[in-house]
C-alpha cells in the first residue's frame, strides 16, 4: 500500500521560509517523479513544481515561483522537499505532492498524470 504524507506547513508572515517535505512508502521512490501542487480556496488545484527521479532536473511552473521555490528529493530517505523562501500571501494554500507514473517530469505536468497524493500541508502567509 503506498502512502505519501505531506508535513511542514504552517503560518507564516510574509517575507519568511518553510520547508516542505513528503514520505512517501510502498513503492520504490528513485523509479518515480515527484510533483509538488497547491490549492488555495476557491481555486483549482495548480501544479507548482515537477523533480525528476534523480533530483538533478526540476520544473517549476511560473518563474514567480521558479525564483523562491526549491525543489529537490533525498531517495535514500524517499522523501521530497519543496524549500519556499521569500513567500507571499498569495502563496497561502494547502499544498500537495504526488507520485507521477514516471521517472521523468518534462515540465510540470497535469493532476491526471500522477498515481498517488497525500492528504496536503497548509500554508498561510500573513501580511
């Protein structure tokens, strides 16, 4: 049974770093991409960022976030980051990852193209 569990969130006042991190267990972690998405309310979720199986090649969707965002992976610990750095109220969302069904991303692809999501952090940025 594969699990991703999302932890890391919380409030933050504008300007301030978090760091995301994802578990994932049950399958073997260095034979899949990892995505990172985000949902604020009211909104459909968007993709944020894509890493690929090695950590060496990552997507991000808007350069907004390609300039604060980083995306990178410890297979050894089958677990993703996602470090966010100078963040902005409009970055307040609950934030997801997910297993692509590849080892590849090629940019940032679509909800439909990942097998498994965990339940999401939440992220507030206060101003």
């Amino acid at each position: 049974q594969v699990q991703v569990v999302e932890s890391g969130g919380g409030l933050v006042q504008a300007g301030g770093s978090l760091m995301l991190s994802c578990t994932v267990s049950g399958l073997t972690f260095d034979d899949y991409a990892m995505g990172w998405f985000r949902q604020a309310p009211g909104k459909e979720r968007e993709g944020v960022s894509c890493i690929n199986w090695s950590g060496k090649v990552a997507y991000y969707r808007y350069s907004a976030v390609e300039n604060r965002f980083t995306a990178s992976r410890d297979n050894a610990k089958n677990t993703a980051y996602l470090q966010m750095n100078k963040l902005e109220t409009e970055d307040t969302a609950m934030y997801y990852c997910a297993v692509r069904g590849r080892t590849a991303c090629n940019g940032v692809p679509a909800t439909d193209e990942y097998s498994y999501w965990g339940e999401g952090t939440q992220v507030t940025v206060s101003s």
